[in-house]
C-alpha cells in the first residue's frame, strides 16, 4: 500500500503560479509512472501530466501545455507540478496518481483555485 500526501493547493489570481507536490510513503513511487489530474465541479476528471519513472518521458493535457511542468525526485519519493499562467479554467481539485488510472494510487486531492 502506498500513500499519497498532495500539498501546495490554494487560492491564486490569473497570471499567478503555484507549486503542487505529491509525497509517497513508499520508495516504490520511484519505479512507477506518476500523474497528476484534475477535476472541476460538473466534469470528468482529465489529465493533467504523466511523467516516467525516470523522469525521461512527460506527457500534458492539451489544455496546460507550455504553461505546466512535471517534475519528480526519486530520492525524496516525491513528485511536482509547477504551474504557470493560470487561469480561471484550471479550478479543480488536483489529484496525485502513482501506478495508473486503473490499478494505482490516489493522493485525497488538493484544491486549486484561480480566480481575482
């Protein structure tokens, strides 16, 4: 079993930056594929990012290309999504998945909220 702590959610105003991290209590996040995705009130959840065990190979939503960045460090157990140029329509909560949509592990989400 793994556990996926998310931090780093909050209130920001278009423009604004934030930086999300998902911390696993178990070194097997470092052989596995990590994501973040996000669900707004009313809608599916979407991707956000994928990255690679080893960082090589990412992966964006649409909707977020050149404006996030996902980012991992193995030693730490702990993975990132910088946020850039947000804006409105990124307001959801974000969730940390590690091991696939399917079979992984889900973070409880942290809220984001972007809005002046």
């Amino acid at each position: 079993q793994v556990q996926l702590v998310e931090s780093g959610g909050g209130l920001v105003q278009p423009g604004g930056s934030l930086r999300l991290s998902c911390a696993a209590s178990s070194s097997i996040f470092r052989f596995k594929n990590m994501g973040w995705y996000r669900q707004a009130p009313g809608k599916q959840r979407e991707l956000v990012a994928t990255i690679t065990p080893s960082g090589t190979r990412t992966n964006y939503g649409d909707s977020v290309k050149g404006r996030f960045t996902i980012s991992r460090d193995n030693a730490k157990n702990t993975g990132y999504l910088q946020m850039y140029s947000l804006k409105p329509e990124d307001t959801a909560v974000y969730y940390c998945n590690v091991g696939g949509v399917t079979s992984g592990y889900w973070g409880q989400g942290t809220q984001v909220t972007v809005s002046s």
